[in-house]
C-alpha cells in the first residue's frame, strides 16, 4: 500500500475509497453498456496500489473488483494530480495493469483466463486534456500492417477541466468530491465553497455531514495554504448548513484541528532537526531513516536526537 504522498493523494482516497462514491462515479461515468452489466452491491476495494514510487507525487490509484453479467473484474482508478495531463499516461496505464493482472494470477492460480480491466483517469489540472485516450498512437510507425503486433486499448477519461458545474453528475457526496477537486486550483475557491458544503444539505446522516466536512475541509487548507481558522468559519457560516450540525463542526473539528496542527508543526520541526544532526555525524541517510524519521512520533524523535551524542553508528541512534 503507497504512503499518502500529498493532500491530492489523501483527499482521493478519503473519498473514492468510500463504496458509494466510487459507485455513483461508475454509475455516471462508464459507458452505459458496461455500467448497466455490474452489480454494484458486489464493489469491493483492492487495498494494492500500483503507481511507481517516484511518480506518487503526481498520481494516485485505487483498484476495486466488481461481478459483471460474465464475470468478475477489474475497475482501476488512476488520479492524476498534475496540473498538465502526461502524454505517457497509455504507457503507465499498460504496465499497471500487467502488475493487477499477474497479482491476479498469483491469487487465483487455477484460473484460465484473466479478467477484465476498464482504467478510469481522473483529470483535475488547469490545462485541457489532450493525449489521444488509445494507447496505439504511442508506437511507431503508424501502420495498418503492423497493428496486429502492436497492443491497443483505451481508458474512460473524466476531465473536469473542461466541465461545468452543472455537467457533474451523481449522487451528493461524488458531486461534492468532484466539484472540489475541479475548483481546487481556482483563485476563487473561498467563494465557491460555501456553494459546494451547501449540497450537504442532501446528506442525510449527521454523522456523515462531519465526516465528510472534516475531509473536506482538510483537502482545502493543505491543498491552497490559504485558509486559517477564522476564514474557514466564516466559510462555513456563509453555507446553507443546518446551525447545530456547523457548529458541532466548529467545536470538534475546527479548534481540534488547530491543536494538532500547531502539534503536526512542531514535530515536523523536531524531524527536520534530527535529520540535519544525523547527515552532519553520518552523511547521506539512506532511505529506512529517513522514513522512519518521517512516521515517528515526537517522544521517539526527542529519544533518538538524544541518542546521537553517544551512539557510534546511525543503528545505534534507533535502538
């Protein structure tokens, strides 16, 4: 399972990784001759994520298995977070389904043939997609003869980029989602939203109202960097939300938030510290360190920035 790498990352998996998102997504999305043909009820989540290490900085994936008319198979979300659409997207689209479908093989070894893939890109950058949605324009030459050497297949694409507001469709929570992430970049974000956390208004469960409001606005202060506590207030009070939920949200989110913040910020501060401390004494720090510097808590980063005034080697400083 891949780290969160950034706030795109987390908001992606926050809310595609709910059942009923992804649902509603494949319900609008997909081509209607395949959508009709899944039993949603069937939708489970792969936990496995395919995109290579140093590409996670601008894409995100998730894999859920479904049971079609004919059988089960595969429908892989791609994210990319990109504010310009990659031209080799075919190319990494064709090797992350290899990797699912030799995983696949592993699991289920007395099977004799693989099952479907239908790639899903979702596409949230400033600049209109334009790379071809088949995977044959990559290869050259450009010839009939050739074709059938040469594999070919192509992913449903939703660019939001070039969609209205009104073009997003679905159930609350994915227009919600969707609307987000397509005005996420958008100099005018704190006018929008009090216009997007209004839709809540149609969720039903409180509980979900919170919950969804906390990821929500958690994406937007890391996303932009713009918003502190007092703005997101006034943001929430200028939404049609009902007056107790918004303020149970402001008492056990808001401030709550504030504190881990302020506490997210000084250990970040105590990582960096022991990070430079332990490249002075060692040199370059390989991977497991720094890692591991990166996952700690803050009792153990005090410990070990102790630990480096006797310890004689970097395994020293850890134990």
């Amino acid at each position: 399972m891949s780290t969160v790498i950034n706030p795109h990352d987390s908001f992606f998996r926050e809310t595609f990784g709910r059942k009923e998102i992804a649902a509603s997504f494949l319900r609008e999305y997909l081509p209607e001759g395949i959508a009709c043909q899944l039993d949603m009820k069937s939708l489970a989540l792969v936990k496995d994520s395919y995109v290579d290490k140093e590409l996670q900085h601008h894409f995100s994936d998730l894999l859920y298995s479904v049971q079609h008319r004919q059988g089960r198979m595969y429908l892989y979300f791609l994210f990319e977070h990109k504010s310009s659409p990659d031209p080799w997207i075919g190319l990494q689209l064709l090797r992350y389904q290899v990797k699912i479908w030799e995983q696949h093989r592993k699991q289920h070894p007395k099977e004799k043939k693989l099952p479907a893939i239908v790639p899903l890109v979702l596409y949230h950058g400033r600049q209109q997609w334009r790379v071809s949605q088949r995977f044959r324009p990559l290869i050259e030459p450009d010839s009939n003869d050739l074709d059938q050497f040469i594999p070919d297949f192509s992913y449903q694409l939703l660019d939001l980029s070039t969609m209205s507001d009104d073009q997003v469709r679905g159930e609350v929570l994915e227009r919600i989602t969707l609307l987000l992430l397509k005005h996420i970049f958008n100099p005018a974000l704190g006018n929008k939203l009090p216009e997007i956390l209004t839709l809540l208004q149609e969720v039903d469960a409180k509980q979900d109202v919170l919950e969804i409001l906390e990821v929500l606005l958690r994406y937007v202060v890391k996303a932009t960097s713009k918003f502190d506590e007092t703005e997101i207030k006034d943001i929430l009070k200028k939404s049609f939300i009902e007056e107790d939920v918004m303020q149970d949200f402001i008492d056990k989110y808001v401030e709550l938030g504030v504190q881990q913040g302020m506490q997210q910020g000084m250990q970040q501060g105590q990582g960096k510290m022991l990070t430079a401390q332990l490249t002075h004494r060692f040199g370059t720090l390989p991977d497991w360190v720094t890692q591991k510097i990166a996952e700690a808590e803050a009792g153990a980063l005090e410990k070990w920035s102790l630990n480096i005034f006797s310890a004689s080697s970097m395994n020293e400083v850890f134990h």
